[in-house]
C-alpha cells in the first residue's frame, strides 16, 4: 500500500478536543496521508467509541463516494 492511499484518524483524550492534534495533522498532511481527527464527546468510554465508530464510518463512505 503506497502511503498516499493511507488514512490516519487521530482520537484525542480527556481534557482535550481534536484542535490539541494540529500540529500532528500538519506535520501528517505534509507526508501526503489523509488526516482525520474525531471528535468524541468525552461524557463515557462508551459513547466515545460509539462516536469514534460513526465517525470512520462516515469518513469512509464520503471517502468512497469523493473517490
């Protein structure tokens, strides 16, 4: 698999929001890799793999659909 057809999804933790990955993203996006960042609403583990779940679900179908 080239590295330009790689995906990378980043799930941030406790106390912190997607925005704490952006110098990651940045650094990531200049290797040419497809860089996502989850938001989770941090109120149980539970509910933020549900929403980790639904998120690389959607990004795969518009992912599919863009491609």
């Amino acid at each position: 698999m080239a590295i330009k057809d790689m995906s990378v999804v980043l799930a941030h933790g406790a106390w912190a929001d997607g925005s704490s990955w952006a110098r990651v993203i940045t650094a990531l996006k200049t290797e040419a890799l497809k860089v996502l960042a989850a938001p989770l609403p941090l109120t149980s583990l539970a509910k933020d793999v549900v929403a980790q779940e639904a998120f690389c679900d959607l990004s795969a179908e518009n992912s599919s659909k863009s491609g």
